[in-house]
C-alpha cells in the first residue's frame, strides 16, 4: 500500500503544464524508486483555508506519510533524496556539496527567473514595463552565465548526478518559452541530459496525465 | 586551531549592515558553539575570477572546512545544523519540518521581499515604478500573512527554535527600513524574540565590529 501523498493541481493552463513544482517531488520519487499517490486540487483549492493547515502559503505541493506533512518542494526532495543514494551521495562532502547546490538553484538561480516569468504574465507593452523587465533579464543572464562557467565541460553540476542537478533543471525549465538557456550550448544540453533521464520522462509523463485526463470541456 | 573560514566583506554601506548573508553563517556557528574565521573582502572582490573559483555567482558568503568549500547560506547553514541539536531536532519528523521552514524562508518568503528592496533602491519616482512597487508589496504581505497565521500564538514555527526560524529572521530583518512587518506585531514579536538570543546578538556584534574597522575615511 502506497503511504506517501503528494498534492498536484487536477488541471492548469498549459503555460504552467509541466512546470508545477510537483514535478520535482514526483522525480525525486522516481529517482529514489519510491511509489506515491496524488491528492489532487482543483483550481483555487489551495488557497483554502482548509489547505493552509497544510501549507500556509498555499502552495503546492504538500508531501504527506505516515502523519507527517511537509512543504516546500526542495525541503520535499531533501526529505526523499535522504533516503537515495542517486540524489544525495553517502560521502559527507559530496552530500553537503549536493546541497549546496539544492540551494543556488532555489535561492540564487530560480528568483530572478520567476521574476522574468511575472513580468511577462503582465503582458504589458509599455515603456516601464521593457525598463523592469531588460534589468531582470540581465539578472538572469549573469546567474546563467555563472551556471555555465562553472559547469565548463562537466556533464553535472557535481561528479554525478544529485538532488543539485534534479532541482536546476526544473528551474531552468522555467525558461522554456524564452531564449535565454538556448543563447547558453553547454547549458541547453545540461538540461537536455538531465531531463532525458527516465525518472524525469516518468514524473512529467505522470503530471501530464493528470492534466490530460481533467482537461476542461471545450466550447 | 580554528579550522572554520566564512567569507564577509570588509565593509559595506549602512543600508547592508547588518543584513550581509554571512550573518546567517556566524549565526548558526554561534548557536551550534564553533568558533570561526573571517576571510574579509574588499569591495568588488566578490567578482573576481579568483573568488568565482568557489562561488561561481560571486556572492557572500562561502564556507571553508578542511578542504571542503560551500556556498549558499542556507546549504551551510544546513551543513552547521546537521551538527547541532539546538539548530535541527534529532526526531527525524521533526527535522524534516524544521528544514520545510527552512526553504520556505529562502524559496517563498525572501524572493518577493528581495525584488521590493531592488526595486526601492532604484528609487525612481515614476508611474511605473509605483505600479509594479504595488504589486510586489501586495506579494510579500500575502507571505507575511500566511507567516502570521501559522504563527498565531506560538513562539516558533515549530515546537522549538530551530534553523528555520534563524532563516526566518534574517529574511525578516530585510524589511527593516519599512513597516511590513511592524504591522503585524505577532511577527515583529517573533522577529525580536529570535534576535534575543545570545547567539543572534554575537553574530551581529562580529559583522558590525569588522564593518567599524574597516570604515572608510570620512572627508
């Protein structure tokens, strides 16, 4: 019997279809080859006040086993990548460097970028809005081209593959719809080999299907 | 021997005292009772190729232990947690909530507080400027809140002080110059409850001691 539960939207719109960070708990499940149930939402339901218990900003996802619920999707990958070797080496350096890059990713690399994905929801044309958005484009870049130069020729962030690379490569997913990544080789076949891992084809497959199966009636 | 090395700057303006990253590092090395090094940084040096060598997004600070360098203050802050029980409870459940706090300080509550500070220090007086103030703000009340109204009557986010709060707190302390927070007294009291502790008030006194040595001539 399955134990663990992770909450994902029954549908989004599919500019957010494969970008909802339930993506990177269900892959790091994949990775660690642990089996989960979906708690789904329909839309707006995770700002309810019932949710909030859960998840006070009303986020998702939430992670739930055996009473305990967690939130956060890279203190979620954390949690699970504890018990994967794939995802969290046992040498306490490697780890602690995985780590290290668990959070650049989250904290240094993914806020200008959702900045950028904001700016561009607001779809404005106006001057000030070009102003904002050539200053945050340019705090992506420098975050990109930092990426990029430490990864050189280095086919992972680290010797191997870990939770650091699983949570760079969702964040770097962010800028599908843009240039930005593709302006970077090196960078572009990073996300690539990352993303052509089987755990990662499982875990999006699984999200779409989801979306795929409560797709609103067309009309 | 001390063996622990934290880079911080030499000196910064007054407007970053006190607020600089590696306060979050003396912090927990304060609670978790190991004593440390300054490797001081003039201004700019952050940038360098050398510096870039450890800290690919040349950023403060970076932690140095026996040959192992990190970055990101709160993989190290996690990395100095995972030695002290003050800073991570040893119950596994309650481990894993403690470092959901932590994320959720660095991945949700600090990006939209960042992005105001940014566009503040612009300090442009514009139609558009206001606008997008107006809707940032309204992002980091809406974390504030959700902050607030799981907080209600607790001292800590959970049972005990723990890294997520220290976390927290700094991301709090961001928002000093404004009054976000000081409408909320529930969190102005959480805020001034952790920075109460011992430990908070060393690592503060260190930042500010090397600031004070290293000011620049007045003329």
């Amino acid at each position: 019997m399955t134990k663990i539960k992770v909450s994902a939207f029954r549908w989004v719109p599919p500019f957010a279809q494969g970008l909802v960070r339930d993506l990177r708990v269900r892959w790091a499940l994949e990775e660690a080859g642990l089996a989960y149930e979906e708690r789904q939402l329909g839309l707006g339901e995770h700002k309810s006040e019932r949710y909030r218990q859960h998840q006070p900003f009303g986020q998702i996802p939430t992670y739930e086993e055996d009473g305990l619920v967690l939130f956060e999707s890279g203190a979620i990958v954390m949690h699970i990548a504890q018990r994967s070797e794939t995802l969290l080496p046992l040498d306490p350096s490697a780890r602690a460097r995985a780590t290290t890059w668990m959070f650049a990713a989250l904290n240094t690399v993914e806020p200008p970028i959702m900045f950028l994905t904001q700016i561009d929801q607001q779809q404005s044309d106006d001057e000030s809005a070009k102003y904002w958005r050539e200053g945050v484009v340019g705090a992506v870049k420098d975050r990109l081209a930092g990426l990029a130069e430490w990864l050189g020729g280095r086919d992972y962030l680290e010797d191997k593959f870990t939770a650091g690379d699983l949570l760079m490569t969702t964040v770097l997913r962010i800028l599908r719809r843009g240039d930005l990544v593709r302006q970077i080789p090196s960078l572009e076949a990073y996300q690539a080999r990352c993303e052509a891992r089987p755990g990662f084809q499982r875990a999006l497959a699984a999200q779409m299907a989801t979306f795929a199966g409560n797709s609103p009636p067309q009309d």
